[in-house]
C-alpha cells in the first residue's frame, strides 16, 4: 500500500519514513558540481565557501541579532560526496529567512560551480513567492530537487520528454547537473518574482534593527551591553511563558532570591529587531506584586508608561532565562551563567553611573508601529497612499499582493485555482438535467422562456438528444408584463439601496472596532461567542419542537384524525383501519375490518339535508368541522377503549365520552346483543351521529 506521501510499507520496498523539517525552520545545501575536482579539492572548495560566509558576516551582521538561530554551514559527507549543510530557525521573523536567501545567492557569484537549494517547512518557498508567473507544469507536486540557485540566478530543471510528471530524487537532480549542465533553465519572470523580496538589500539589514532607550536594572543592563543578543533569547522567555515561568518572578512562591530583580534602574539604549520590539509591546500579562511596584515606581519617576512597562517585561524575561531549567541547555543561559559567577566571584563589577553616561545612546521612531487605516485601505484598494501606513517593507509587500490580485482578477482565463478555463475537462461541468426526472429545472426555463422554442429546435437538431416537452406559462398582457418589469426594478433598486446602506454601516463599526485596545477587542469578540451559543441553543430547541410537533401530526394522521375529507361508501358502509374493532374470532387481528350499519330511511336523508343545507347532486358541500368531529371520534372508537391520542387530546379539552355501545354488547350476553344491534338499527341516527348533534 503507498500511502500519498510517498511511503513504502515493509514488503513494497520499505526506504524509511519521510522527513520533513520542524516549524519555521529553513534548510539550505551546498554542492559542488565540477567534474573535474577531486574528492580533496571538492573538500577544499567547499572550506572556501564557508571562509566566503564568515567574511560576508563580517560586513554586513555587525550588529544584527537573530530571532532564534543565525546561518550556519557544516561540512559533513553523505552518500560519498562532500556538501555543506545548515538549519536556521527563524521564529517568528521572516527577515532572517531572507537574509539567509540574499547571503547564499550573493555567494553563488563568486563560486560558479556551487549550487544552492533552499527550502522551508513549507517546501520551495521561493516558487510560492513566484507562483503568479511559474509555468503550467511546475506543480508543487513535482517541483521537489528542481529548484537551484547558481551564478546568481534561479535555474529550473525541467521535464524530460518521456518524463512522467513526478518529483526528482536528489542523487538524480545532481546527476542531471553533472552530466547536462546546459539542462536547468533560467526563467526571468520567475527569478524577479521569486527575489522581489531582496532588492531592498543589503539596506533592509540595519532597518530591520530599532533602539530604545529604558530604564533597566544595573545587572540587566550590563549582561546586554556584554552581548546584544542576548535580548532574543529573554524576549522568547517572556513571550512563551508557562505558569512555572511566572511561579520563577516570586520569590516568597518559588522559595528562591531573584538573580535579576526589579531595582537599580538606569537608563540605557537597548537594540532590538522590530519583531522583539513588537512582541514586547503587545504582550499584556498580569505583573507579580514585585514587578508591579516597579512599574508604579518608574512611572513616578518620570519615565513613560509604555517604555516602562516593556522594561519591566525584559527583566522578567532575563529572570525567566537565567532560572528555568527549560533553557538550561542554551548557548545564551551557559554564557549568562558565566558573567553572573564573574559578578560574584569579584572578577567583574557592575558599571558605574559614570561609565553608563558613557555609552553611546539612541532612540529610532516608532511610527513603523503607527498603522494609518485610511491608507492602508487605499493600498488594499491599488489606489497608493501619500503618506504610507506603517512599516515601509511591509507597505511594499502590500503593494506587491495587491498587484498580483489584480493581475489575477485581470485574467479571464483564470479560475479559482489558477487553472486556465480554455483547458478544464468538459466533464467537470454539471450542466446536465436529472436523469431521473427526464424533465429540466422550471427555474431554468423560466430564466429564458423566449429562448424555449429556439432550444427546443437546437437540442432536437443534436444527434441523439432526447426532447422533453417544456410547460410554458400562460401569456400575461403586454401592459402586465411591463408593470411586473417596473415593479421588480424598483424593488431590486430599493434592495440595493438597503445593502449599500447596511455596508457603508458595516465598514463604519468595523474602522471603530480596529481602533479598539487589545482587551475590549477580546471581550467584544467573547460577547459574540456567547450570543453565538444562545441563538444555537435556541436554534436546537426549536427542532426538537418541530420534531416532535411531525411525530404527534403523523400519529394523527395514522388513525384518520386530521382527515378533513373522508371518502363514504354509497351503501351505507363505512371502512375503518382498526384490528381491534374485527372480531377476533374471525379476522385475528389482521387485515381491515368493515362494520356495516344499516342505511336511514329516505325521508330521513332528506331531513338531515336539509337539516345540513341544500346539495346539488353533481357537488359535494365540504364541511370541515363536521368531518373534523366525525373523524375524531373515529380515532377515539378505533382505540377500542385502550389509551390513545385522541382520547388524550379529548380528555385535555375536558371532553368526557359516554361508554360505547359496541362495549356493552360485547360485555352482554347473546340475547342483549340482539337487542342492542336492533336498537341500533332502528334508529336512524346512529351513535356517532348522536355525538355529532
């Protein structure tokens, strides 16, 4: 059995189950594909390019901090070939991504005979970002090894002429690269789309840094002027905390002193990368009472509120790095640990006011975190905005999305999955009528009654077509046709005038609702799921009464009581459904049972009509409350004295029936049967008849 993924069960040549890379990780390999390089040279080339990416760092990271994991290549040998390989994990910030992208393409200028591939937990990200300009065949499911990057360029390996469409393996991809270098084709329009997002660099390096300047503790300030980078890591600890993490910031809970605790504020420039900062800013969290009076403290003192309290969430986050056994293991916690035993041992001391007025200083503008929603909605609508509504790279990737939806809506070839309509399978269109009907929808029909004729005739001339005749609608005046037209103009006209106007009320809340904090935002949103709730549950509530309001109608209709308009025997005889009025004796409970009663005499039939009114002979007058009245009581008599819900019902309106007849004969001997049954006859309106009047 092969699975979807492509795995092979024990038996079907079983090869190991697939790999597939953690969350938000990027992997990159590095061959050399030269023929004539030894095994030892295709080593030393290799060196080279790692010596390429260090100097390259160098020049261009001086003061970068990495969300996670910074690039990194190992040598390592595999199948009998020397390659470079590394993982980065870049959290939560797609710039380190691409950084890694612009390093590795750059390298390919220099050493020709590299060739790169780069791919994510997503695959090849780089023909997701190209996907409005790759060719119709390369689908994600054959791309996999086809992809490279050399001598600056994205290159494509293409199908072969008797290739099936299906992905490469890496040792062939290679052995395609060795053996036909000329192979791999250059696609422009997908290189530009593929690498829009590096034309801003390397200058999107240093805006992708932002300073602030905030009070911290002395012993905080000095571990990060140390070492910048260490921040990412104390800003992941406060931002995946645990309840151990906020158990770790009490002491009189966790029985331990703070390593960093929240006093000996001084003011200090801190670098962070514009995620950091974000995700600094955004949390909202509940200080402990120690962290607490600090914020109240600095916040006297003079300092603002929001920079305050993102200095507080920073110290937190140092104290959770440095005493949770989670990061323990971490590279950053290791070397923490090393400055704090240099502190206590005495072989360092903590700077002075004096050396910390020495440090350089800076604070970068915080507009990037402004969003204008005006002209965000004017670059959502391809109109550009004059002043721009935040973030200058994110405002260009806006601009980028909105013109390839444009150009998407723009093609008229295009469907909802890319596909070219010209080439859609015929059969994927339901345009056939119902073969079980063998007539077509009137909806249909109706859509185009002037059209019937000339359909008729154009699916009669088809060969082997079957025709159908089609009901037309009578023919309305000319006059009624054309008041119907005004009327459903200027009802359709009133409808649009109602959406426009309930759209224009809709935008109105939802800019006020985009304007909200945080917290209102949530409690809004947790009102909605209530009333959410309540409207299912009364929505549940009314199928359980309509269910069980079919049941009771349906048990009423089985014994003939919502029967408006029963069909009479002209003999005089009637037919009810009911085992228990046959006598077991003979029928034993099965089939239908027919009670005869005789037929009143003629001049009582005239009496009783004209008792109910005048009847023509050819049309019957329909009584319903009379026949509603008879038929109950014909329910009530076929329960044959057992419970039943006519004589629920009856009994719920207070209605109290006399004993039947019918059960005294049954109870009396033969003679008083005879008696009764003449009785009964005699009289010309028959017990049920009697209950009538």
């Amino acid at each position: 059995m092969d699975s979807g993924d492509g795995l092979k069960w024990f038996g079907e040549g079983f090869d190991g189950f697939p790999k597939s890379l953690p969350e938000d990780v990027v992997e990159y390999i590095i061959f050399i594909v030269e023929t004539r390089l030894s095994d030892i040279q295709t080593r030393e080339r290799l060196q080279a390019f790692q010596r390429a990416l260090q100097d390259l760092k160098k020049k261009f990271l001086k003061e970068y901090i990495w969300q996670r994991d910074e690039i990194k290549l190992e040598l390592v040998r595999e199948d009998d070939r020397w390659l470079l390989k590394g993982q980065t994990n870049y959290g939560d910030s797609v710039a380190d991504e691409w950084l890694i992208v612009y390093f590795l393409r750059e390298l390919s200028k220099e050493f020709k005979d590299a060739w790169i591939r780069i791919y994510d937990t997503d695959g090849e990200f780089l023909l997701i970002e190209a996907a409005n300009a790759l060719p119709k065949w390369l689908t994600p499911e054959v791309a996999e090894h086809r992809v490279w990057i050399n001598t600056h360029r994205l290159l494509i390996i293409p199908l072969g002429k008797e290739e099936a469409p299906a992905p490469l393996k890496l040792p062939d991809a290679l052995t395609i690269l060795k053996d036909t270098p000329g192979r791999p084709q250059h696609y422009p329009r997908v290189e530009k789309e593929a690498f829009h997002r590096l034309n801003n660099y390397p200058s999107a390096v240093s805006e992708n840094q932002h300073h602030a300047t905030l009070p911290l503790p002395r012993k905080v300030a000095h571990i990060l002027h140390t070492n910048p980078s260490y921040i990412s890591s104390a800003v992941e600890a406060f931002y995946l905390r645990d309840p151990m993490s906020l158990r770790l910031l009490q002491p009189e809970k966790s029985k331990t002193a703070l390593i960093f605790p929240p006093d000996d504020f001084v003011s200090v420039s801190v670098r962070f990368t514009k995620v950091l900062y974000a995700q600094l800013l955004g949390q909202h969290w509940n200080p402990p009472p120690p962290y607490e009076a600090a914020i109240e403290l600095l916040v006297k003192s003079g300092h603002p509120q929001e920079k305050s309290e993102v200095a507080i969430k920073l110290s937190a986050g140092m104290q959770m790095l440095a005493s949770h056994t989670l990061f323990a293991d971490k590279k950053a916690v290791r070397e923490i640990n090393l400055l704090l035993e240099d502190l206590e041992n005495g072989d360092d001391t903590l700077p002075t006011d004096a050396e910390i007025a020495a440090w350089p200083k800076r604070e970068d503008d915080e507009s990037w975190l402004d969003i204008d929603f005006s002209e965000f909605e004017k670059e959502l609508q391809g109109k550009g905005g004059e002043k721009g509504f935040g973030d200058k790279n994110a405002q260009e990737n806006l601009k980028k999305m909105v013109e390839r939806f444009n150009t998407f809506l723009a093609d008229d070839e295009a469907g909802h999955e890319g596909a070219s309509a010209g080439e859609r399978d015929p059969m994927d269109e339901d345009n056939d009528p119902d073969p079980g009907r063998g007539w077509d929808d009137p909806e249909d029909s109706d859509d185009n009654d002037d059209g019937n004729e000339e359909e008729a005739h154009s699916s009669a001339s088809t060969p082997g077509a079957k025709t159908a005749p089609k009901p037309r609608p009578k023919s309305q005046p000319q006059t009624a046709r054309a008041n119907d037209e005004d009327d459903n103009t200027e009802t359709e006209s009133e409808d649009d005038a109602d959406a426009d106007a309930e759209y224009a009320e809709y935008e109105k809340y939802f800019e006020k609702y985009m304007t909200l904090p945080a917290h209102e935002k949530a409690m809004l949103t947790e009102d909605a799921r209530e009333l959410a709730r309540a409207q299912d549950a009364e929505n549940e509530e009314d199928e359980e009464i309509r269910k069980l309001t079919e049941a009771m109608e349906a048990e009423l209709f089985g014994h003939g009581a919502l029967n408006l308009n029963p069909p009479k025997d002209t003999t005089g005889k009637k037919t009810l459904k009911s085992a228990e009025s046959v006598d077991k004796s003979k029928s034993k409970g099965k089939g239908k049972a027919t009670v005869s009663f005789a037929s009143p005499a003629d001049d009582d039939v005239e009496e009783i009509d004209r008792e109910e009114g005048s009847r023509s002979e050819d049309e019957e007058i329909l009584d319903e409350d009379y026949n509603l009245v008879q038929n109950m009581l014909a329910a009530f008599k076929g329960q044959a004295g057992a419970a039943g819900p006519a004589g629920n019902m009856l009994k719920a309106m207070g209605i109290q029936f006399p004993q039947d007849a019918d059960d005294e004969v049954q109870g009396s001997s033969k003679s008083k049967s005879n008696v009764g049954e003449s009785r009964a006859n005699d009289n010309p309106m028959r017990k049920q008849d009697w209950y009538m009047k």
